[in-house]
C-alpha cells in the first residue's frame, strides 16, 4: 500500500502550510491576546476553500477528501490552534448537515458554509450535563408546522461569524434530535464569548433561547446518537 500523499494533497498542504506562516503566524500573538474574533483569518480560509475540503463542488464545497482536510487543519494548529479550530469545528455542522440533512437542506445551507461566507454553531454540549446525550435539558414542543425550542448550550464556538446552528434537543417523545436554527431569530441570545486558557479567538460563547422557534428538524432526528458520532471525527481528523 502506497501511504505517500497525491499531488492534491502535497498541493493543498503547501497551501495550508504557506498562509498558516505569511497570514496566521503574525495574527496568532494579538489574537491569543484579546481573543477577538479572527475575520481576516476566516476570510482567508474561505478564499482558498479550506473552510469546504472535503465536500462536493455542487454544494460549494473544494471537492477534495478528509486527509488533504486532516493536512490542512494540522498545518493551522501548528502555527496557531485558532486555525486548525476555524475549519475543524466549522466541519461539525457541515458535516451533520452533508451527511444528514434532506437535499433541500443541504442546498440551502451547506453553500454558504462551506463557500465561507458565514459560520455554524454545533449546539450540543450543556452547562450542567456536559455532552451526554441522555441528560440534554433543551426541550422542543411541536408548534404547527415547526418547533419552539428552549435550552441553555455551553461551548457553542464560532459564534460570532454564524448565521445558522445545529441545535440538539429532545422532542415531544424524549429523542435526541437535531433542529436546523437561525442564531439570528428573536429569542436566540449569544452571550459574551468564554475567555478561555486555549483556543482564543475561536468565539466560544453560551448560548440560550427561552422559546425560539426552528427551521426544521434534520432528517436523521429519531436516529438518536448517530449525529455525534458522525460529526466529532471530522473534528478530531479521525
């Protein structure tokens, strides 16, 4: 077996490896210090499709695939972990949305997510449960054609340049389920990002919404678990 990377690859991770060290190395000590929300640097990204790797081109995505995803993110994270963090964690509801989401969801949100041009919060992780999925408190009552959602999350990252989020709630028979929301909509509240040891810059806030109605639920709502354990691989490059 031939474990030597491709022209892509070695390509893509030339790329990675030259903005990580001319553009993020010079912003990474300013960023850690005021953990101000890196803009530049995902504009960056976006521009030379890092922030859509491993996603097809009919979705706005580079059509490239997970390893050459895995090199990018390692030669951010080697300079600065804001980097690696912007396009790892932005692949959490890329990649629940890509691989979950009905074909009318994937067209209407995966091209702007994955074309950069605005960010998703992965909202699963509460502040008194943790992220186990069996104790999630956020509940969603079915309203017509649609659901109010009320909930606390905590970690919800990348914040400040979002424009939709993956929430996780239990619906009207206690499943897990995942909500497709507008962080925008009334009722959703962002709070002041978390001044954290690690990580800086990555716009990690809590978040909450007393009673805020959603979109629509993903498609693979009843399937329980399966969305976590879809998603943290492409975070973790596994």
């Amino acid at each position: 077996m031939d474990f030597a990377l491709n022209e892509q690859q070695r390509m893509i991770q030339s790329l990675a490896r030259d903005f990580a060290e001319k553009t993020l190395r010079p912003r990474a000590r300013e960023i850690d210090r005021t953990s101000e929300w890196p803009a530049d640097i995902v504009e960056g990204l976006a521009k030379l499709g890092f922030l859509g790797l491993p996603y097809p081109q009919e979705y706005g995505g580079a059509g490239a695939d997970y390893l050459s995803y895995v090199l990018a993110v390692e030669e951010m994270s080697r300079v600065a972990m804001v980097g690696g963090a912007l396009i790892a964690i932005g692949a959490l509801s890329e990649e629940a949305l890509f691989t979950f989401g009905t074909e009318e969801q994937k067209r209407q949100h995966l091209p702007p997510l994955l074309r950069g041009e605005h960010m998703g919060i992965f909202a699963f992780t509460e502040p008194g449960t943790g992220s186990d999925p069996r104790a999630i408190t956020s509940v969603a009552k079915p309203d017509g054609d649609s659901y109010l959602i009320s909930g606390e999350k905590t970690f919800a990252s990348l914040a400040p340049g979002a424009k939709v989020a993956v929430i996780f709630a239990k619906d009207e028979t206690e499943q897990v389920t995942a909500f497709i929301v507008d962080p925008l909509a009334p009722g959703f509240t962002i709070g002041k990002h978390w001044e954290t040891m690690g990580l800086r810059g990555s716009g990690t806030s809590p978040s909450s919404w007393p009673m805020s109605g959603c979109r629509r639920r993903i498609s693979w709502a009843r399937r329980g678990g399966a969305s976590t354990s879809c998603s943290t691989p492409s975070m973790w490059g596994s």
